[in-house]
C-alpha cells in the first residue's frame, strides 16, 4: 500500500521491511520450485528483491551480517533450495520475532540441519523468555572489527542478567541516525568517540532527509564535538534510550558541560568492557522497574491476616462463600490477593505518597517529560476538576473552549472561576467543531486587557487534541499569549494524547513537548538577543489597537514563566485499567500550586484509591518508555494504510471517505498547504514541517470516517457496524463516525473494517441499481439531508447581565457558580417546553430565557447551555432539530430548565447568593 520506498517514510520503514522479507520470502520459493525454463528469471527477481530489502539490514542486529552473508552466498551460487531454506529461517524469525528469544535462529545453519542444533546444549543466552534489546555501537573502529567486537559483547552476558540484548554496529553519525529511527528493538546507543559524519552505505536519499530532519550539518559540526552532537539529537528523536559515550577526552571534564547532559554515564576508553555491559543492563532495569507494581505483587504473595476493611482482600470473602464463588473464577486469584486497605505493608497512600507511589510518579514524570506527576484513580474528568481547582480561585478568568469536557465547566463552579468561553471554528458539514483558532485566543487576551481585567486572567484551558483529532500548535499558542501575559498558566486538556509523547512526530504538538522546546528557547542567549532586537522597536501593547491581533510580540525573556499543566486519560490511549489517568506538570512556579493542588487533590481523591488501577499506571510507563516508540509508529502507520485504503478504493470510496487534513482544517490555519498524508500529497519531511508550522493538524490516527453519502447517520452506522460486523466505535456525528488506531490494533483488524465497508458498499450499489426512480429518489433526499441540510452549530451567546461584573465589558466572562446554585432553588426556576410557542414568545418579545443548568447533548458532548446563559434562538433551533436521544440537564417532559426573570432583577454580579 505504501509506494514510496524512500526513507523520507521512516514511519513506514518497519511494515515496509516486513513486506520487504515476506516477497523475499515468496520469491526464493517461487525461484526453488521454478523449472529449467524459468530458473534464470526467478533468480534474478530473488537478486533485486535481495538487493532491495537488504538495503536497511545494517540498522538491525537480526538477522546480521552472518546470515546476510549466507543468503548471498547461496544467491551467488545460484542455489535455490539453501537459499528458500535459509530465507525461510529468517523472514520466519523477523515476522514471528522468534529472534528475540530463539538462539538456533541466528546460526547459519539451514533449516535442513535443524536436527543438529536441536541436540546442541542450549546457550546460556538463549534460554527463557528473557525481554531482549539491541544496544547500538556507533564506532570509529573498522568495520572488520566489528562481528568480533559483537562477540566480546556477547559473551559479557550471563544466565542471571535480567534482559539479553545484541549489538548493531554502524559507523557514522547518518547511520547513527538512521538506525535510531528506523531499529524499535533499540534501547540504548554506546557512542565511541571519533567517528565521522558521512554514511558509507549507498542510500541517496538519507542525506536529504537528515538534513531536513535534524538540521545537523556536516560543516556545522566540529568532529570531536560529533559524539555529544549526535547524543543532542537522539535524546530530541527518542528521549527514552539511554546513551553512552566512550571517549580519550577527559570524562571528567566532559561529564561537567551543557552537552554531556543527555548523556547517562560516560567511560574512558580503556575502561572494563564489564562495566558497560552493566551499566547497558541498569539502564534498562530503571525503565523496566515498576516500583508500586513490583511491591504489589510481592505484597499478594505474602501471609498476611487481614483485621482492616475490604473483605473481599485475599479472596477469603469470596472462595469462602457458597453464592458468590464465580466472582473468584472470574477474576482469579490474583486481583483478589493484590486487594488491601492497608497503606502500611509498603503499598504506600496515593494521598501522602512517600514510597513505591512517590517513586511511580517520577517515573512517571521522567518518562513523559513532566518535571512532576500526579496519578488520577476516577478518570481525566477527576484529574481535570483538581488542576482547575488547584490554579483557579474565585474571581479568577480562564479562557476556555467552550466544546472542552464537561469537567472543565464543573472545575470553574467548584473553583468560583468565571470562564471566558472562546469557540472553535465550526466543520459545519460534519456537524462537529474544530479547535479555538490562536486570534480567537488572543482577542479574548487582548478584550481582557482593555476591560483592564487581564490581571485576573489565570489561564488557557484547550483540549489537545480533539476528539476528532484537531492538534494545536501548543508552543505557538503559548509563546504569543506568554508575549501578551508572561505569567498564564496553560491547561491542556490531552485526554487522547498521552500517546503522543513516545511519537517524535506527534510529540511536537504536545503540551509537554511545547514546554520543554519554549523553556530551552527562553533560557538560550540567542532568545534574549532575538528579544532585544525585537523589544528596541516593539511599541507597547495596545488592545484597542486593530493591529496587536495579528502582531506577533516576543515573551520578555526576564518575566516569562513556564507554567503547563496536561491530563490525560491513560486508559484510552495506553494499558491502563479505565480511569487510570495522569495530571502531568510543567510549572516554574508550581511553588504557588503546591498547597491548592494538595487541597484539591484530597477534595477529589477518593480514601480508598484502586490500587490495580495505580499498578496499571505503572505498567503503561513501562510500557510506553521501552516500546511506546514502535508502538506509537506502528498505530500511525496502520491509520495512514486505513486512510489510503478507504478513498483509493474504488467501490468503497463512492460511499464513504475518510475525511483529509485537507478537509477537517481550513486552509487558513494549514499555510503548509498540507492535503492528505502519504504520497503523493506529502512525504515525512514535509509532514514534520507541516506539524512545526501550521497552526493545526490533523492527528491521522483519529479517522473521521463519512457515512452519510452511504444514506446512513453516524448513529445508526455505529450501531450496524456493531452488530453486524463485531466493530466497535465510539464517537459520532450526523454524518461521521470516528474510527481511532491504538497502540492495540493489527492489520487484521483494519482488514476486518475494510471488509465490512466493502461488503456494505456493493450492498448498497446492488440496492441501488434494482431501485425505481422513486426509491433512488429517497435515497438522495436522505444523503442530502445528511450531508448538506446539518444544523448550524450554536456559538456561546453569553451571560445574562445579572452574572457580569461589567456588562459593557467586551470580554465574555461571568459568573456560573452563582447560577449554578440559583437552579437548587426551585422557587427561582421555571421551566418551558421546547416545542411551545412560549419559547419563540419569549424570543421575540423576552423577557431573555437564562439557563439554570448545564445541557449537554451526546454527541457532540459539550453544553450548548451552561448555567447563567442566555438562550438565543440559534441554541433552540439546534435543540429542535437535534436527534440524539441523550441530552444531560434536559428533560423533554419538563423542559428547559430557566432561572425566573424576578429572581434576576436587581441581582448585583459581584454577589455571590
Ligand atoms: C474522555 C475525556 C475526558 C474525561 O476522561 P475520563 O478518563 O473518561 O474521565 C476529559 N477530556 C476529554 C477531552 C476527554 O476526551
């Protein structure tokens, strides 16, 4: 499916080796069973094949030189049957993975003498199901040096070692490079001082790519500075892996400098090879270690009487009873054995941590570059309400997207703070909204600044991405809003991005990403120069000026401050139980935070916090730190496959398409021009450009696939897709459904969607050719209404005067915890039906309607009235023609709930009852 056999596909660069070696593999049979007739062709189809898919080998330490050798030894002594034999032994190897754990697969031996190896003792590294690696050696060293230096490694291991890994040797910072990109089973680079820059492979492209990708120019590097450069640009590409540096320059002086910092540890030269094999061995160990999980299971293991609450604990409730005995088959004894109330005994408190949860948490915060964590047990909709309540106090504004969650909102009536709500731009043909646009954030920014209320301005509350997989651009959004008010802080609402992290390509675009690059930016001396230049002649901040909207203002290097905050909902993008969630922190004055957020930590937390669900936190860092990269790879590139094989496909494509980049943002906020992913629209590099630049992407891995042109509404699509085809999905709109890859989907199930888009489309066609006139008819009246009769979608109009401080002020924010409790009273509520001409009365001639409550229709899942809002006839006639059948905070038999006009006069805004 992928045709572009460049490197610039480096995402692809792993399915495309499968490929590579299954044809390989097709080919050596096809050349062994040929006749006399064809043999001569069929060997030369292996040749190229050979050529082709051995182009890469050297980034991998499987199948080796060894056995590259053998296979070109048997290609060039044209013998078919040795060469099928052997091709079978590793394309098998590669495929199943059976390397990792299966010594005779290295050997060189064909499969014929199988017999023989299997009488061998077995070696003391191939025994057991140990977690394998591969430690790359970037070397000056020649190249014939290195099948022994291998072996020398090779032999440093021990049956006791807890892992086993293998060596892959290249010789140069491109090879380096590449290698990293493209080898998932890396875990760790051994950088040995003195190679050069140029690849001596012959692949033309890599150049190319390098350059765009990493800007790391040969001319601009000076050759002993090679190593700690190379290492700068790793830690960026894949800040997991653990790198060292073997040098003659003195360590200890090296070991002191700014460059050495993402190195782990660094060696002298001549030092014991033990050493790093054990340093290699602990550098694994550290990412391996689950801390609170570890001492979980140790805990199940022990005898302990339990006198504490939970009898369910050790299963003695339950393989006791004589009703409820299947609870215990059901979930094994384990989950009941890892039970306790108990916070002594080393299980630690999720409320105090101090020990193995302390210790989880940094991990945690290590791993997704946060400089803390916090675990959330009840879900980002828990996680998000303690981080509003820790930065926000009454009186406080936030600008917020009206379309976040709806913990956002509860977060701002537990807080007092009042929202500024801001809107996305609308995708009005897909009954869905985008994200808020920066001019929209930044007007909101400057209203604040003429209303003269921007001192109260805490934060920027965005959810990144969307649902529908709108990314922002955080380091831009936060850089100009920094430059207007260098104190924000930023929440970012990542509930399906946790991912993104372990993705170079995605990690751009995250909050923590943006942190990181903003804090290297701000701190550099070339920032404070470019600000010097640019402060000289920068007048000052005028709001009421036209212009500032659109001037690009650079943040006072001497008063910005770093404050970022990001949730995610671990569980939805990661193995972690449901509502396992993390608030990840990035904050230079988090001094200020600590006491509220330990506050509003307690005020959420629960006292008896799940303990499989802080274990299962515990597992996905693991996870993510030591596999997230080829996982995160491999969820995009099957997206990319769905994505390509759904609009290229000629009978499919008639009814449904997966909406482009192209289609899901305007092309105001993409200036790259970007269109689709994947040739022909775009290679990787100028994706990754795309991502840097444009104001937002299009995360291909959440799939707006369109029903509506198939005459079906998104609902009733899900529904089909569901019982007919075993596919579960879970978001629609009118006309869409949302079809994500995670880090669990395979290429079987991609077939499985396809397939049942096939069959429903020539369903469909076969209908609709034995259709009357009358009955096609129907039919585009029903795609119609689909797809070009959707109803607007409501703007926040605002707050009723009553909850405005200055109801002159061109801002919007206002006063919802007020109103919110104004609905407990009933008295001061009234209620009106939907479709009564009391409604379009009071629209006309008032007194305004002022909603009590918040009404959340799913989908989309945001208020369309949140408490103190006045009701417009937009936000009605989206009620009417709305045809979901659950809407929140509405009851159809009653009505709208409305706060009664007398109980609003006279109320002053700033009171709080
Ligand atoms: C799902 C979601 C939440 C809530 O997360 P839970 O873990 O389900 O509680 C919050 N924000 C966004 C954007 C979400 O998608």
């Amino acid at each position: 499916m992928s045709s572009d056999p460049t490197l610039s596909n480096v995402l692809v660069a792993a399915s495309l080796r499968s490929d590579q070696w299954r044809q390989l593999n097709a080919a050596a049979r096809a050349w062994a069973g040929a006749g006399e007739s064809s043999r001569g062709a069929a060997r030369d189809a292996c040749a190229k094949l050979f050529a082709t898919a051995i182009r890469l080998e050297y980034c991998w330490a499987y199948p080796g030189e060894r056995l590259l050798g053998a296979l070109r030894e048997a290609l060039d002594g044209s013998d078919a049957g040795l060469f099928a034999r052997l091709l079978q032994k590793v394309s098998g190897a590669l495929l199943s993975g059976d390397y990792r754990r299966d010594e005779a697969t290295w050997n060189t031996a064909d499969a014929a003498d199988r017999s023989i190896l299997d009488a061998l003792p077995p070696d003391v590294t191939g025994v057991a199901e140990k977690p394998y690696f591969e430690v790359l050696v970037v070397t000056p060293s020649d190249p014939s040096q290195w099948a022994r230096a291998k072996e020398e490694m090779r032999r440093m291991q021990r049956a006791d070692d807890a892992f086993q890994y293998s060596a892959v040797h290249v010789g140069s910072l491109e090879d380096a490079l590449l290698a990293v990109m493209v080898n998932f089973d890396l875990q760790a680079v051994v950088l040995v001082d003195g190679f050069g820059y140029a690849s001596r492979h012959d692949v033309p492209d890599l150049k190319a790519f390098l350059a765009r990708h990493f800007e790391a120019r040969q001319d601009s590097l000076d050759p002993g500075a090679l190593a700690t450069a190379l290492a700068g640009k790793i830690k960026e590409y894949r800040p997991e892996l653990d790198l060292y540096l073997l040098s003659d320059r003195a360590p200890e002086q090296l070991a002191g400098s700014e460059d050495a910092a993402p190195i782990r540890r660094m060696f002298h030269h001549v030092e014991e090879p033990m050493e790093i094999h054990l340093a290699l061995l602990d550098g694994v160990k550290d990412r391996y270690e689950t801390p609170y999980f570890d001492n979980l299971k140790k805990y199940a293991l022990r005898p302990i009487g339990t006198f504490h609450a939970l009898p369910i604990a050790r299963g003695k409730s339950i393989f006791g009873s004589n009703w409820i005995r299947d609870m215990g088959e059901f979930y094994g004894t384990n989950i009941l054995f890892a039970e306790s109330s108990a916070t002594t005994g080393g299980l630690d408190s999720l409320l105090e941590p101090t020990g193995t949860i302390k210790r989880a948490q940094e991990a945690i915060a290590r791993a997704f570059g946060a400089k803390r964590a916090y675990l959330g047990t009840n879900g980002t909709s828990t996680s998000n309400k303690i981080i509003v309540q820790a930065v926000c106090k009454p009186g406080d504004i936030v600008i917020v997207d009206r379309n976040c969650h709806k913990s956002h909102h509860y977060g701002f009536v537990l807080s007092g703070a009042q929202p500024y709500y801001v809107e996305a731009f609308p995708l009005t043909e897909y009954s869905m909204y985008g994200a808020v646009p920066l001019r929209t954030i930044k007007q909101a920014l400057l209203d604040c600044a003429a209303a003269g209320t921007l001192a109260r301005v805490k934060a920027i509350d965005m959810t990144n991405c969307t649902f529908d997989g709108h990314m922002y651009n955080p380091r831009k959004v936060m850089e100009e809003c920094l430059a207007i008010k260098p104190d924000l802080v930023f929440l970012w609402d990542e509930a399906w991005f946790g991912f993104a992290r372990f993705n170079p390509l995605h990690r751009r675009r995250t909050a923590m990403g943006a942190a990181a690059a903003l804090t290297k930016r701000y701190r550099s001396a070339a920032y404070r120069a470019e600000y010097e230049a640019w402060a000289k002649d920068a007048p000052a901040l005028d709001p009421k000026d036209p212009a500032a909207l659109d001037a690009h203002r650079l943040p006072d290097p001497d008063k910005v401050r770093i404050r970022v905050y990001q949730t995610n909902s671990t569980h939805k993008s990661m193995s972690a139980f449901r509502q396992g969630s993390m608030m990840l922190v990035w904050d230079d004055d988090f001094h200020k935070v600590q006491g509220p957020f330990q506050e509003a930590f307690l005020a959420h937390t629960s006292t008896s916090p799940n303990l499989q669900l802080i274990a299962s936190l515990d597992l996905a860092r693991r996870q993510m730190e030591l596999e997230g990269y080829a996982l995160t790879l491999k969820m995009t590139d099957l997206a990319l496959r769905i994505r390509q094989s759904i609009n290229n496909h000629p009978l499919i494509s008639k009814y449904f398409r997966v909406a482009t980049p192209e289609e899901m943002i305007p092309a105001e906020f993409r200036p790259s021009g970007l269109k689709d992913y994947g040739p022909p629209n775009a290679t990787w590099a100028q994706t990754a450009e795309a991502w840097d630049e444009d104001e937002f992407a299009l995360d291909p891995t959440r799939l707006t696939v369109i029903c509506g042109a198939a005459g079906f509404d998104g609902t009733q699509f899900k529904g089909m897709l569901a019982e007919r085809f075993d596919i579960q999905i879970n978001k629609t709109s009118r006309n869409s459904i949302l079809v994500q890859t995670n880090i669990n989907n395979t290429h079987s199930d991609a077939a499985l969607l396809i397939k049942a888009l096939a069959d429903l489309s020539r369903e469909i066609d076969t209908r609709l050719s034995q259709e009357s006139p009358a009955g096609k008819q129907v039919f585009a009246d029903r795609v119609k209404s689909l797809m070009t009769d959707v109803p607007d979608l409501p703007n926040f109009s605002r707050f009723h005067d009553a909850f405005r401080d200055d109801p002159a002020a061109p801002s919007n924010e206002g006063h919802m915890r007020p109103a919110f409790f104004m609905a407990y009273d009933e008295d001061t509520c009234e209620y009106v039906k939907l479709h009564s001409a009391d409604v379009d009365a009071r629209l006309r001639d008032g007194p305004e309607m002022v909603s009590a409550n918040f009404v959340i229709p799913y989908p989309p899942g945001f208020p369309i009235m949140v408490p103190g809002q006045i009701i417009t006839a937009d936000t009605i006639t989206y009620m009417r023609k709305l045809d979901v059948k659950e809407i929140h905070g509405y009851n159809a038999a009653q009505g709208i709930k409305l706060i009664k006009p007398t109980a609003l006069a006279g109320r002053r805004a700033n009171s709080q009852q």
